[in-house]
C-alpha cells in the first residue's frame, strides 16, 4: 500500500536536511518524492561525474525534484529554473536554502525497504530494494 503526505518547508531552511529530518522523524523505509514544487535562494548541486559541488548564490525556481528517501539514505536529483528561464540540475546537496516556500508530497510504502549498499560494480552506495525480507532483482 502506498501512503502520501504533503510537506511544507519554510524560507531560510536547508531543503536536503529538512528533507533528511523528516526521513527520520516519520522512519521512513521507502519513500519518494512524488511533487515539489517551491524556490531557493542559494543553490548547492553535484553535476554528473563530479567530485565537489557548486555553489549559486541567486535565486532559483524548483522545476522538478525527484529521488528516493529512506532512513538509510537519500538519493535526490533537482532541477532549477533562474529568472532568464535557464534550467540546471543535479545532485542536491546540502546548502539550498528556501527561498519563499518548498511544498513536497512524499509518498512511502510499507512493503518496502531501501537500503544503500556498496556496489563494487560503481564504487558508491547504491539502491537496495528489499520488499518484505527478500531481495528485488533485476536479474
């Protein structure tokens, strides 16, 4: 069964943290975002293949935010539009700072559970889907 809940985060809060307190307050196992939709005032992105983050100071409309949430970890991609209209995106890190508001619906799932294990295929943590004890292949 899948459950959603709406959120609001207000100006001058961390959106990847609040996004993490609420991970971790609510325990969720499985969760993902399912629309946001908001502003910032200082953006914070890891671009593809990147080691380090960039950081915008200038103010960004959210044009999409999309990933998965679980007390296990979070894996975000966002996608920010500047007053010409320019979209940018990538990983969202911490230091994006809202703006006037950030109003997320996030959905979980109680026959789920997330988990980000070590791939020795990439070299990073990723996606581990467990659904009620056993694991999900794509095998």
């Amino acid at each position: 069964m899948i459950e959603a809940f709406a959120i609001r985060i207000e100006p001058d809060q961390d959106l990847k943290v609040s996004l993490i307190n609420v991970v971790k307050k609510n325990t969720i196992q499985a969760g993902f975002i399912l629309t946001a939709v908001g502003s910032l005032k200082q953006a914070n992105l890891r671009f593809a293949n990147q080691n380090t983050s960039q950081l915008f100071i200038e103010k960004f409309e959210i044009v999409s935010l999309v990933g998965t949430l679980s007390i296990h970890g979070v894996h975000l991609h966002i996608s920010l539009g500047d007053k010409n209209g320019k979209v940018i995106g990538g990983h969202l890190a911490e230091d994006c700072i809202i703006y006037t508001t950030a109003e997320i619906v996030i959905g979980t799932s109680e026959e789920f559970s997330f988990l980000r294990t070590l791939d020795q295929k990439t070299g990073y943590k990723e996606l581990e889907v467990r659904h009620k004890n056993r694991v999900i292949s794509n095998d």
